[in-house]
C-alpha cells in the first residue's frame, strides 16, 4: 500500500445501556483511508461519547481496494 490508501474497514462494536439487560453489536463496513482511519477513529468517538452508551468491546479489520474488488453495496463520493 503507498502512504494513503483507500480501504474497506470492517468494524464491530459491542455496547451495552443502562436501560437494556443484553447488549446490543452495532456492525459497520465501510470505506476509510489507511493509515489514518478517520471514519472509524471518529465513530469509535461519537459512541464513546454518549451517555447512554458504554463501548465494551471494539474490533475492526480491513481490506485494500484494488481494480477487482467488489464496491457493490458501498457509497462512493467521488471528488
């Protein structure tokens, strides 16, 4: 990968409420820039800013973006 790569992240994050017995797993797949990871380094924030939230466990892994991968199902804004 050179400096700054777009990638596809794939992120798990397991909350849990004060109003709710079980916890609850928020799973996300999206596009972000390597190194960097500002989409997940900013959701990872806003959940772990809310009140009624609490971030029990966090994952994430991702992939390259290469001319054969599979965007389908990904939102792309092209600049």
């Amino acid at each position: 990968m050179s400096k700054v790569d777009a990638i596809i992240v794939e992120a798990e994050f397991k909350v849990q409420s004060p109003y709710k017995e079980f916890g609850h797993w928020i799973c996300l797949r999206f596009v972000d820039t390597y190194p960097h990871f500002n989409k997940l380094n900013e959701m990872k924030e806003v959940l772990e800013k809310r009140d009624d939230l609490e971030v029990v466990h966090f994952d994430y892994s991702y992939t390259g973006i290469h001319e054969d991968t599979d965007l389908k199902y990904l939102e792309i804004t092209r600049h």
